[in-house]
C-alpha cells in the first residue's frame, strides 16, 4: 500500500460520520442505485439522512422507537431480495434488537447493514445510553462483519463498498463531529484491509474509530516527549480482523498497544489479544479504553481524558508500559 497523507502534522476540522452516511445513500440513489432504508425516530429531518428520507421516501420506512421491531422488518426485506441500510441508535441497536440481530439477521446471512450511531459515549445520555458493549456482542455473533469508520470520508467509502458486500453487517459510528484523519480521499480502501496510518518501529498502536486520530496524536507526543516511535494502524474492520496486519506489527515492533472508544472487556483490544496470544506473540501488550465500570457522566471529550483515552494520556500510558518490569 502506498503512503497515506493523514493530519498527523497539524490540527484538522472535524467530521460528522452521522452525516456522511445519509449524503453517500443520497448520492448512490441519485445514481439510480436500488437499497431499502430503515430508520428509528432519531433522524432529524435537517439532517442528510432525513433529506434523504424527504426526497426518496418510497424507499424509507419509520419504526419510531421500536428497534426490534426495525431489525426484525430489515431481515424481512433482505430475505425478500433487498440490500437494506438500517439506522438504528446504537445503544438500542446492540441491547434492546440483540435477539433478532443475532437470529433473524446474522442466522439467515442476509444483506442488512445496521447502522448503529452515537458509538462509545457519544451519545450525551449518560451511562444509560453509552455503547460500550456493542463489540463484545457482535465479535460474538457468527457472520457478522463489523466496520468502524475512522471519519467522516472513511464512512462514505464503507458504505460505498457496502452495496456489493455479501452478508450482514454492522457499520458503528458516533453521535457529532470528530477530528478528520485522512487528509484526502485518495487512499485505497478495502472492507477487511487495515491501513497503516502512521511508521514505526518502536511500538504499534491499533485502533478504530475516532481513536485513531487520537492514537495519531499519541504517536506524536511519544516522538516529542519521550522519543518513541510508534506505528499507528487503522484497524477499521473488527470481524472479520486483518491478522496479517497485527502479524506484521508484532514481529516488526515487539510491542502492541489498542485504543478504543469501548469497554476494554470484548471489544477491540480483546480481539488483538487473543490473536496474538494464539500465536505465540511475548512482547509488551495493553488495552487503552473504558475500565470495567459505568462510565462517569460528562461531555465525550472530558470523559476520554478523566480515563486517559486523548492524546496525552495515551503517550503517558504507552511511556510507562514500555518501561515497566515484565511480569513473565
């Protein structure tokens, strides 16, 4: 793969992914392309999905605040035939529908995308409403992949890519603006294909989401403050996992490091873990995300550092791990 120009450099305008998915279904209709769309209460109708909804609303179903039912309806409809994009506010999307994801969607392998917004604690309701479990749910579940875009202009391509892709699948993003990652569109994209975001040789930092521009400006505090050169991987799809990706990064670098807008329990870094233990991988390994516990109330970005999830406490915690005495 060639270089990827990402705002490792400089401070970039934020992206709504929220947003970018209901312009990138605009753009496919208008191109005559043919997909159903579900929807929950949620959409606003100033949003680009809720004008999406006004111009195409043959094509558009409402199920008020009655996921299951939603879920259910989408299986219904891909087993008639259609690809159907099915937005679904995602703490209700993984809790209240996990019955018929799992059985209606996931056992009959049929051609949903669930689109589960306001991901990690995003959502502004509290511990209540956080989606911090949805991973260890869906990496559970058979034939689901699970997609989290890393920004506004990756969302377009997953949901692009996502037409022609065959079985269900889970495309996780958050609720509002994050930092854009990629400086352009210009890079090759493929469902399943980690991309390596960032260089080194000192450490690899994998991660997905929003968490990779952190983990970006991470790397590039731990080059600053303590002169550690860590390799950053966009770790977009969650399952089914690039293993050659994290093969790569533990023989090249010995030591690996997740970032995650999740519970440490299930998500991300468990899937890492357990793939590298399996094969035998020594080196320094830590999960950076939410501990084991209802996350404390707060504004995302408060939140993220009380528990060292920014840039600062990312560098702070990879610093002390490298340095720290091994245990076996």
């Amino acid at each position: 793969m060639g270089t990827v120009r990402t705002t490792f450099d400089f401070d970039q305008m934020l992206s709504n992914a929220r947003e970018a998915y209901g312009e990138e279904l605009m753009s496919m209709a208008d191109e005559g392309l043919d997909f159903i769309f579900t929807y929950t209460d949620n959409v606003a109708p100033s949003s680009s999905a809720g004008k999406f909804v006004a111009k195409y609303p043959e094509r558009c179903f409402n199920f008020g605040i009655a996921e299951p039912n939603q879920v259910a309806a989408s299986a219904g409809m891909a087993l008639a035939g259609e690809v159907v994009y099915a937005q679904v506010f995602g703490p209700f999307l993984s809790l209240r529908s996990a019955d018929q994801i799992h059985t209606d969607i996931a056992y009959n392998d049929v051609n949903v995308r669930l689109i589960g917004t306001h991901a990690g604690v995003t959502a502004a309701g509290g511990p209540t409403h956080n989606c911090i479990a949805d991973l260890a749910l869906y990496r559970a579940i058979p034939n689901l992949t699970v997609v989290v875009p890393a920004d506004a202009g990756q969302c377009r391509k997953v949901i692009r890519q996502s037409l022609y892709f065959q079985g269900p699948m889970v495309i996780r993003i958050d609720r509002g603006g994050s930092p854009t990652v990629y400086a352009d569109s210009d890079y090759d994209f493929e469902i399943g294909k980690a991309i390596e975001t960032l260089d080194g040789d000192d450490c690899a930092i994998i991660s997905a989401g929003s968490s990779v521009y952190w983990s970006l400006m991470g790397a590039k505090l731990l080059r600053e403050k303590y002169g550690i050169r860590a390799r950053v991987i966009d770790m977009h799809t969650i399952k089914p996992m690039d293993t050659e990706m994290l093969l790569k990064c533990a023989r090249e670098t010995g030591n690996i490091f997740t970032v995650e807008e999740h519970s440490i329990n299930g998500g991300l870094g468990g899937a890492v873990a357990e793939f590298l233990l399996e094969a035998g991988f020594s080196g320094r390994f830590k999960r950076i995300g939410l501990p084991d516990e209802f996350a404390v109330l707060g504004d995302p970005d408060e939140v993220y550092k009380y528990y060292g999830m920014d840039p600062a406490g990312i560098a702070e915690t990879i610093s002390a791990a490298l340095k720290a005495p091994r245990l076996l």
